[in-house]
C-alpha cells in the first residue's frame, strides 16, 4: 500500500515539476512586459517634466494644491516605486536558468 501511494505521489510531483521550466518562462515574459510598459509610463513623465525645465523630482514637487494633482501626484509615485522593484527582479531573474528561478 505504501508504495502505491509513494509511486503515486511521485508521479504527481514529477507531473507538476515537469511544467515548471515553461511557467517559469512565461513568467519572466509577463515580468519583462510590465517593465516595458512601466518604463512607457516614467518616461512619458519624465519628458514631459523636461518639457518645461524640471527634474523628476521637481515635477513631482510641483504636483498638489488639488485633491486630483495629489491623487495623481501619489500614483506616480506608486508607478516609478514599482518599476524600480519590477526592474530589479528582472534583472535578477533574466540572468538564471529556470531552475534557479
């Protein structure tokens, strides 16, 4: 009985590690299109904060006196805070082989 259920079982989990290697693969792509399009996203920022001589920074700054410019002021934020993570865990993945992922 003990070894139905040990063959069982190892069947089960070579089936599931089996499709790891290709889930791992599409992750890494998902990763990369949110990376490019956050990329999109600050850079049309940034131009257009250079548009009119201001830093990132002093963009951002510049943003309030209304309840909608802070709202958007904060989503910005949220925006470059989560390419600057998203980017560090492509770089860190892109480089290692699915098993090391």
């Amino acid at each position: 009985m003990i070894r139905v259920l040990a063959l069982a079982g190892g069947l089960c989990g070579a089936a599931a590690l089996s499709q790891f290697p290709e889930y791992s693969q599409q992750y890494l792509q998902r990763l990369a299109g949110a990376v490019d399009e956050l990329s999109a996203v600050v850079a049309a920022f940034d131009a257009s904060a250079e548009g009119v001589g201001l830093t990132r920074a002093e963009a951002l700054d510049e943003m309030g006196g209304s309840t909608f410019q802070t709202r958007l002021r904060a989503d910005m934020q949220g925006n470059i805070a989560r390419l600057d993570r998203l980017s560090a865990d492509y770089a860190a993945l892109s480089g290692t082989v699915p098993l090391e992922r």
